[in-house]
C-alpha cells in the first residue's frame, strides 16, 4: 500500500486510534445483538455499553442513540426522515453544505417537491441572515461546521430561531465532533449527525441523534433495529471502537485543538509569507485543524499531483468529475471568483500532525506554486 510520507487529510478521515483497532479486535467475534442465546445477549449488552458511552459523551439519552453506517447514512435519515414525518414541504439549508445533506435535499425538492430556502453565508464562510428560519418548515439541515473551510456555523442561533416556528433542527456535525463541544439536549437540535472516521473510530460506521419526538419516519424498512429508524443488524465491534474513539478524542480535544490551533496558524503565516498572491479561505471562529488556501493562476489538481509526487497528501476540498477540475461551489458561495477557487488547497492537520510535517511542507510549497503556475490553467 503507498503511503503518503506526510499526511495534511485529516479532515477527509484521520487514521485509527490505538484504543480503536484493541476495542474493534477485542469484539471481532461479537455475534448477532439480537439473538436470544447468551452469545447475542453478550453482544448486546456490548452494543449497549457503547451506546451508554455516547450518549454521556453527547449530552443524549441512550435511545437517542442511533447506530449508522456512515455520516452520510445519518444525514439522509435525518433530513428524509424529518421530511417525511412533516405536514410542511419546506425545508431551509444553506448554500454550503456537504453533499450528504445538500445531495439529499436536492433529491427531495426534485422527486418530492420541497420547496428550498437557502440561507447564505459571508465571505467569511459563516451563515448569516437567518430570515429563511422565521417561517415553519419540515426540517432546518445546517452543519456545525463546513469539511473544506473549517468555519463553524451559529447553530445556537439557528437552533433558537427555528425552535420559534415549532421547526426541527438537523445538525450535521460530521466535522466538528471530537473538535467542538456538544451538548445534544442543551444545544437544542432535534437530530445530529456523526462519522467515527473523522475522530480516529473505523470507517463506516456513524451515529445519529434522534429525540423521541419528532423523530424521522424511517426511510429503510426490515428488522426494526434502532427504533426502526435503522433498521439492519447492527456492527457491534465498530459501534464499541466508534464510543472508544469519541472518548479518547473528547480526552484530548482541549489541548489538541490548541496544539493544531498554533501550527495551523504558523503554516498560514509561513505561506502567506514565502507564497506570492495566496489567498486564505478559513477564518475564525473556525475548526483548528483546517486551512483553505487559492493559489490563483494555478490549477488546484495541479497542486495535489505535484504534492503527491513529494510525498504530501492533501486535498483540493471540492469533487473533481471527469477529469474537469471544477471551482469549489462553497467557496464560490463565500463570493471567491472562479478564477481563484479552481486553485484551492485544503490542508487539515490532525493527531498525527507535527512541527516536521509543516517544516517539511512550508519547504517545498513555493516551488510547488511556482510550477503549477508555470503550467497555468486548463
Ligand atoms: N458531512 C460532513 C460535513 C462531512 O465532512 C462528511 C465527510 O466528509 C460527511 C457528512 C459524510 O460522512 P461519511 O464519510 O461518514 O459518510
């Protein structure tokens, strides 16, 4: 398998925690936690041991705790669910959401006839301007915090205008989990979405927050696991890796994240310095991991190969199809130009981040602009 000698992806999924891989070996063997044999019945009291442990890290009930099989999975629940157990056909969103809700949204606009309000944001890429709110709707779907910025949105805010129309809350916190601290019942949300993969859990494997009421209507059918809301025998060793690296992950958060803070904030600092015409796209409040940078007159595909090739790997932060490397749509929303957005770079630090990686990028970054410039754009 190649590996990439120093790793800026953390936001795309950070590498398993020790305490993860023992925990997920430990309940490889688990069988079935639905079985009335004392095999199932030890492996649900496992799967409840991990549901216990989320929900006090969560600041939820136990039954709030719907195991998923990705963040993803959570969001469509979510959003289609709160949708479907509505009398209302509107939804309100915003102009940057991760394609797991906004994919899910469009869906539901074009096949169901929800009407859409989208609620913009700055160029700073904070969501302001919360009007959409003031009028009831099925489902309000914002993230905590944006996956190719790092800005973290007001959810407070938003959560408290929309609890005045009597409108459900769906909070996509893939990003900021294990990063922000969350309260589900005293943030107020009504459903909230997690990925253990972005904290150190296994991939594919998430939770979703759901209140008793309202809960989603399914959008699966079958065993009526999970309240019905996912149904599906669950993963049992995943589930107790997932609560195993939400704990380490809240452990350390406050000193990670000011650990990141600094060297999130020297790498900028030191790019800004040494790259001519760089434009910074992560502003606070922000997560500290993240930095979204254009390079304007280069091509952001450019910059990933040339990375590679020396060993880094990053990301553009916006899906490339068919070869055509397209201008990121959330900083477009944020009022980037194209011209400026199709040369962006999101480097994401994590737990294995140090101060060599950032020396060894901040090293070879110029000259990797300069090329990809040189070689100008499609
Ligand atoms: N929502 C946000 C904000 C994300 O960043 C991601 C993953 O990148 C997802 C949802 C989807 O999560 P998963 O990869 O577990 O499906």
């Amino acid at each position: 398998m190649g590996q990439s000698t120093y790793y800026f992806d953390h936001a795309a999924t950070t590498p398993m925690r020790q305490v993860a891989i023992d925990t997920w070996v430990e309940n490889a063997g688990a069988l079935n936690p639905g079985g009335n044999y004392a095999s199932g019945r030890a492996s649900a009291s496992v799967l409840d041991q991990a549901r216990e442990k989320i929900a006090e890290l969560m600041g939820a009930d136990p039954v709030e705790v719907i195991f998923t099989a990705s963040g993803t999975e959570a969001d469509n629940i979510a959003v289609q669910g709160l949708f479907a157990a509505s009398a209302s056909n509107r939804i309100v969103t915003s102009s940057i959401e991760h394609s797991a809700v906004r994919d899910t949204v469009g869906y539901l606009r074009d096949k169901h006839g929800a009407e859409v309000a989208e609620m913009p944001v700055t160029g700073e890429g904070h969501i302001h301007d919360l009007s959409a709110l003031d009028e009831p709707a099925a489902v309000a779907a914002v993230m905590l915090a944006n996956n190719e910025t790092g800005a973290i949105q007001p959810a407070e805010e938003i959560i408290a205008r929309a609890q005045a129309t009597e409108t459900p809350v769906h909070i996509d916190a893939v990003q900021a989990i294990g990063r922000v601290p969350i309260n589900f019942h005293a943030l107020g949300a009504t459903t909230l979405a997690s990925s253990a993969h972005k904290y150190g859990g296994p991939r594919g494997i998430g939770f979703l927050l759901a209140r008793r009421s309202p809960a989603p209507a399914p959008i699966l059918f079958g065993g009526g696991q999970e309240r019905g809301i996912r149904p599906g025998t669950a993963d049992v060793a995943s589930a107790a890796a997932m609560a195993a690296a939400l704990e380490a992950a809240l452990g350390e958060a406050h000193e990670e994240n000011g650990r990141l803070r600094e060297l999130r904030n020297q790498l900028r600092d030191r790019i800004v310095d040494l790259v001519p015409d760089v434009r910074v796209n992560t502003y606070e409040p922000a997560l500290p991991g993240h930095l979204n940078l254009c390079f304007p007159g280069a091509e952001g595909d450019s910059l990933l190969m040339l990375l590679d090739n020396a060993s880094f790997a990053a990301s553009t932060g916006s899906a490339c199809s068919s070869g055509v490397n397209r201008a990121s749509r959330i900083l477009l929303a944020m009022g980037v130009p194209e011209h400026d957005a199709r040369g962006t770079l999101r480097f994401s630090l994590g737990r294995t981040t140090k101060q060599e990686d950032v020396d060894a990028l901040v090293a070879v970054l110029p000259e990797i602009v300069h090329k990809a410039r040189a070689a100008g754009m499609a």
